[in-house]
C-alpha cells in the first residue's frame, strides 16, 4: 500500500505542494501574455475563481468517494482513497493528453 508510513504521505503532500504553487505562481504570467492589457485584472481574477470552484468541486468529489467505501470503523477505507487517487490521476492525464494536443494544433497553425 502507498499511503501507510507516514513518510509516503509527506513525500507525496510535497510533490503535489511543488507542482501545485510551481502552476499556480505561472498561470498569472501566462495569462498575462494571452489577453490585451484592459483585460488582465479581470482575467487573472476569473482564474481565481475558476480555481477555487474546481478546488472546491474536486473536494466535494473524493469526500463523496471516500465516504462511499468506509472501512471497518468508519474511516477512510484504502479502496476509497486508492479510487480518489486514480480518479484524480486519470483526470491529470485526461487534461495533460488535451493541452498537448491544443499546442500541436496551435503550431500546425502558426507554421500554415
């Protein structure tokens, strides 16, 4: 099992603690080099709202799954939270297949 020694736990909150403040501190640049000037308060704002209603979905999703697989005693069974893994894991590569395929399109395009 993945998630039974502590240090498991530190190690994998640290990877996803890098990679989530390494896409949350570009997406501001990013966004910045995407829409006219007039329009980056309130672009950069709707990305804040648009992460907090996915973080807050996203939550909402894995409670629901966890609490459809108690274990013995009510607590969180590791067939819940192995499911909350893959479920977020699919949907990481789910999402990564798509951004690959909008930067190849957008470069066939920029090289017509």
């Amino acid at each position: 099992m993945l998630h039974s020694a502590l240090w498991e736990i530190l190690l994998s909150m640290l990877v996803f603690g890098i990679g989530m403040g390494a896409s949350y501190a570009a997406m501001p640049a990013l966004i910045a080099r995407s829409v006219a000037a007039q329009e980056l308060g309130s672009s950069v704002s709707f990305n804040q709202v648009l992460r907090t209603v996915g973080s807050s979905c996203g939550t909402a999703i894995s409670a629901a799954i966890i609490a459809t697989h108690p274990g013995l005693l009510g607590e969180a069974s590791p067939e819940g939270i192995n499911m909350t893994f893959l479920l977020g894991a699919l949907l990481c590569i789910v999402l990564g297949a798509a951004l690959l395929a909008d930067s190849a399109r957008r470069r066939l395009r920029k090289n017509r």
